[in-house]
C-alpha cells in the first residue's frame, strides 16, 4: 500500500472544491503563483488554498499537480508497461 503525497493531497481536494472552471487542467496558471506554492509545499508547509491568490488563479493548483507528475523520476505509467498500454 502507498501514501498519496500530500501535494496532491490538497491540490484535488481544493480543485474539487473550487475547481469548476473549463480547462482546470488544460489551461496553465501565473508561473510565479506555481512557484511560490511549491515553494510552500516544499517547505514541509500545507499552504492555505483559500488564499485570493489561489482562488483568482486556481489553474496554478491545476499546473502544480501536473509539474509534480512530470518531475516524478519514473512516469507514472511506467516503461516497464509502456508496449502494454500501446
């Protein structure tokens, strides 16, 4: 059995909550509101979502979600699978 991270955690929490947009995924948020949560997170910290910050600009809960699974070292469909999913 795995833990899910607690980014990811919080980022879908909040985005179920608060996330009833078009293209909560497909459209990226302000580069500099991504950085400073993950800043947030990586400084062992759970940010608070409910920020204006964050609620004027949910696509950067959206895009740290999706840096989080682009930076994982493997894929999360792994190589080993790769000829089974194709």
């Amino acid at each position: 059995c795995f833990s899910v991270p607690q980014v990811l955690k919080s980022c879908t929490e909040f985005i179920e909550k608060h996330g009833i947009v078009d293209g909560i995924y497909r459209l990226s948020g302000i580069a500099s509101n991504i950085q400073k949560l993950r800043h947030e997170f990586d400084s062992e910290q759970i940010p608070d979502l409910t920020k204006d910050i964050y609620i004027q600009d949910i696509h950067c809960v959206g895009s740290l979600c999706k840096l989080y699974f682009r930076e994982l070292p493997n894929p999360l469909l792994t190589y080993q699978l790769y000829e089974k999913f194709s």
